[in-house]
C-alpha cells in the first residue's frame, strides 16, 4: 500500500513539474514574441543573402541569434512597461506580467540578459551591427512604447526600429550602409504603415481603452483609410524602385518588378476596399496581404539575385 501511494505521489509529481516547466516556457515564449521574432530573423538573413557575395554560415547563425535576442529583449521590455495597459485589453491580459505568473524583476533580467548578449553577437559580426541593433531597441522601448500613450505619431517612431530588420542583414553582409540598405530600410519602413493601421483599426475599441493611439488623427475613418492607401503606394515604388537600377548594386529583372507590383495592388485593392465599406474584415484582409506581402517579397528578392 505504502508502495502504491509513493508511486501515485511521484507520478502526480512528475505531472505538475512537466506542467510547471511548460508554462515556463510559453510564458517566455509570450515575453519575447518568438512569433515574430523569428519573422524579424528571417528577413535579417533574406537581406544578408541579398548583400553576400559568398555565404558564410557563422555570420547567419551569429545573425540569427543576435537579431532573435534583440527582438526578444524589445517586447520584454515593452511588456514591462506595458503591463498596467495590458491588464486592461482583453488581447493582452493574459501575457505573464498583467496575470501575475511572472514578476517584473524576472522580466527585466530577461529583456537586460537578451540586450548584452544580442548587442554583443551582432558585434561579432561587425560594429554597424551591433549600433543598429541598440538604436532599434533604445528607439522601439525609450520612444515608441511610451508614446504610443501620448500620439498616433509613435507609429512613425516605431516604424524606425521596425525597418532595421532586412536592411540589417546587407549591413551584415557588407558591413557598410549604402544606398541599397537604405531602400531595403525604406521597404520595410512604409510597409509597417498598412500593417500597423490595420491592425489599429482591428483592435481600435481595445487600444482605446486602454488609451493608446494606434490610427492616425486617432480617428476609425475615411481619413485614416486615405493614409493607409498613401502609404501602400509609397511602399509599392519603393519596392519596384531596383528595377530603374537607381539603388547602387541592389537591381531586379523587370519580371520580378511586375510580379512585386501585383502583390503590392493586392495589398492596395484591400485597402480601397476598407475605405469604401469600413469594416473590420476588410481591414483584417488587407492585415493578412500586408504580412504576405513582407513574408514573399523578400524571397522574390533573393530569388532574383540568384538569378543574375
């Protein structure tokens, strides 16, 4: 009997430690946004493989992990500070620090911990590196997050940190930043505009809420549709630009240039499409075209490249 209750003990133990150390894990999973910070990281070595004359798989993996660890340190200390605006939307509650199951001093070593060890990774690869992986977390948690609070203007403030991605990885590549980087930055950083608004309008009720200013002149109208629209079509010549062989070695066959203009009119259609109806799912439409978009252009890029 004695036997039998010490064997249902240790199995009962051995169930709470797996399910104790599984929510460990999806807490810092949530932390630091593994979702998207893997996105980042893909497009930082869709950018290196775009500026490489030979690859070399060191500085990829060395990429990777910094761009992860400086991505991951962003949103942990954007919870941070955010957690008081999180308890109050119903998207957010849930993340570790607003519920509890995660102190704020456990958070920020965290955030402390990804921000030396990513800065330093990416110093290893080359100095520019590691000072645009700084300027990006400082500017997306010292700028943006707390103006989000104060102006629908910390969307442009957060579309900075949010374009060093694809122009890091040339930069990466090179270890220079030119005029190629510099179109790769701007892609990246007029795209974040549909994006963002879209999924401003999505979550308007829930940002308003909790006081914060995701659409411009913070305002769910026509008027924020027609900067949507401005927007993606600023992205779109800025994504065709290479084609015109303005943007130094950094050139696309006219093919690739069409086929980059017809998922930029498809991202432009859902949004003409959401200033004539105003609803929801349109705007979730053009949200889901805009992350197609960053995910396929990309690759077409390289894929061009190769092609030369």
């Amino acid at each position: 009997m004695q036997k039998f209750l010490k064997l249902e003990v240790d199995s009962v133990s051995s169930v709470h430690t797996k399910t104790s150390i599984k929510s460990i894990v999806k807490d810092f999973k949530q932390l630091t946004k593994v979702g998207l910070s893997i996105s980042v990281v893909f497009t930082s070595i869709t950018g290196y493989l775009l500026g490489a004359e030979s690859i070399n798989y060191t500085t990829i993996i060395l990429l990777a992990l910094g761009g992860y660890l400086m991505v991951g340190a962003s949103n942990a200390f954007n919870q941070v500070i955010e957690k008081d605006i999180d308890a109050v939307m119903q998207r957010t509650k849930n993340r570790p620090l607003p519920s509890g199951r995660m102190s704020v001093t456990t958070a920020l070593i965290i955030a402390a911990i990804f921000t030396i060890a990513g800065i330093a990774i990416l110093y290893a690869i080359n100095p520019k590196c590691a000072l645009f992986g700084a300027i990006s977390i400082f500017l997306y948690t010292s700028a943006y997050t707390p103006l989000k609070a104060v102006t629908p203007l910390a969307v442009f403030v957060g579309a900075i940190p949010g374009a060093i991605p694809f122009m890091l990885g040339w930069v990466a590549a090179t270890g220079k930043f030119g005029i190629e980087a510099g179109f790769l930055f701007m892609i990246q950083f007029f795209w974040q505009f549909p994006h963002f608004w879209a999924i401003g309008w999505l979550q308007f009720e829930e940002y308003n809420k909790a006081g914060l200013h995701m659409l411009p002149m913070d305002k769910k109208d026509k008027g924020a549709v027609v900067q949507i629209i401005f927007y993606t079509c600023i992205m779109i010549l800025m994504s065709i630009a290479p084609v015109l062989k303005v943007t130094g070695d950094l050139y696309i066959y006219p093919l690739t240039a069409v086929v980059i203009l017809l998922l930029g009119l498809l991202m432009l259609y859902y949004a003409i499409q959401l200033y004539k109806t105003e609803k929801n799912t349109d705007a979730r439409k053009l949200m889901l075209a805009s992350v197609f978009y960053i995910t396929i252009v990309p690759i077409i890029y390289v894929v061009d490249k190769f092609l030369h």
